[in-house]
C-alpha cells in the first residue's frame, strides 16, 4: 500500500517535471542569451573580425522569430539580428582572448563599398538570392580581392539550382565543386574531421536531417 500510495505518484510527478525542467533551463539560456546580446554597445564597430550579413534581393520573406519584419522583407533577414548577436556571444565564449572581435554585426549591401573592408561575408538563404549583373561583378571583385563568401540555409533542387545559377554569374568560368575533408581548409585553425547536415529544429526532431528533399 505504502508503494502504490507514495512511491507510484513520486514518479509520475518526476517524469512530468523533468521535461518542464529541461524546458526551462532552455528557455534561461535563450533569455541570457538575448541578455547578452542586447547588450553589446551600439554605434561603429571595431575588431579585427566583424561578423556581417549580405543584404541582397529575393522574391521571398525571411524566415524565424524576426526575419522578413521591418527589416526590408528579403530571405536575408532570416533569423536578423537575434541569431548574429547570439554568434557573437557564442564565438567569444569560445575564442576567449585569442580573437579580437567587434561587439556588433553588420549588415551591408553588395554595392556598399564597405563589404571590401571585410574578409567574410555570411550570406543566408542563397537559395532565393537573384544577383544583377552589376552586383556579380561587385562580388566577382570582393573574391578577386581575397574575399571569402560563407553560404548558409539552402535545400532541394530549386535552391541548389538557383545558387549555381547565381555564382555562375559571379565565376563563369568555375565549376562547384565539394572539397574532400582532407583539404587545408578543413585544418588551418581546427581540424575538422565530419561535416554534420544539421536541419531546422522541426525536422530534427522528427529523425530528419534534411529539408526539401535534400
């Protein structure tokens, strides 16, 4: 009786909280997070890396918690400015003193002359990026210069495609090809050993680790 009376409603109240508790502690660390992020002072950055967002064109709305409100509506406002400040949190957490970072991002059209200032540029949403003629070139010259282009967010044929078709009017005469974990990139600051396919949280916790069909 003791068991049934005690014991068994123990239990029950255990497994109820521990999903509520797991629910919480993430729910503080996206607050501290946030906390964190917002604030980060304003007005001109300066740091030996900046992290900065391509602005660009797209027939489509952003994507998550803010994208595409208030912000010109375009895919490359997906997730802005939550998910940038919160990669600025996490990467000096991680680097420590070993990096000089710049407390804010930015975010910079194609045809700024600014993004020359800046080595990488992250670009989200490629998928649904149309590029002018003018802006190819402009970009065509940033990597001419040493600029590196970071892609981020794309699945399934129609984005893929629409990417090659748009750096095709950047690099004509390249082809895209995948770099095998061997190459130097993969081992200049850390030694990279598996690329994980990592989906939305949605997919994910259905077992899926792509969207889109691929």
């Amino acid at each position: 009786m003791f068991f049934k009376r005690y014991f068994l409603p123990s239990v029950l109240l255990a497994l109820v909280l521990i999903p509520i508790m797991g629910q919480r502690s993430f729910e503080d660390f996206r607050q501290r997070r946030r906390s964190e992020s917002s604030q980060q002072t304003s007005g001109a950055s300066f740091g030996e890396y900046t992290f900065v967002r391509t602005i660009y064109e797209s027939p489509s709305r952003g994507y998550g918690r803010r994208g595409g409100y208030g912000y010109g509506g375009g895919t490359w406002t997906t997730d802005y400015p939550e998910a940038d400040n919160n990669f600025i949190v996490g990467l000096r957490e991680w680097a420590g003193t070993n990096l000089k970072i710049a407390p804010r991002p930015e975010a910079i059209e194609i045809m700024d002359e600014r993004i020359y200032d800046y080595p990488i540029l992250y670009v989200v949403e490629p998928g649904f990026m149309e590029l002018t003629d003018e802006q190819a070139l402009r970009l065509r010259e940033y990597i001419a210069r040493g600029g590196f282009i970071f892609l981020d967010d794309f699945w399934g044929e129609y984005e893929w495609e629409n990417v090659q078709e748009q750096f095709h009017k950047i690099l004509p005469e390249y082809e895209i090809k995948d770099l095998p974990l061997s190459h130097p990139i993969f081992h200049s600051y850390l030694d990279v050993e598996e690329v994980v396919q990592v989906p939305n949280v949605y997919n994910a916790m259905r077992g899926e680790t792509s969207e889109k069909g691929g």
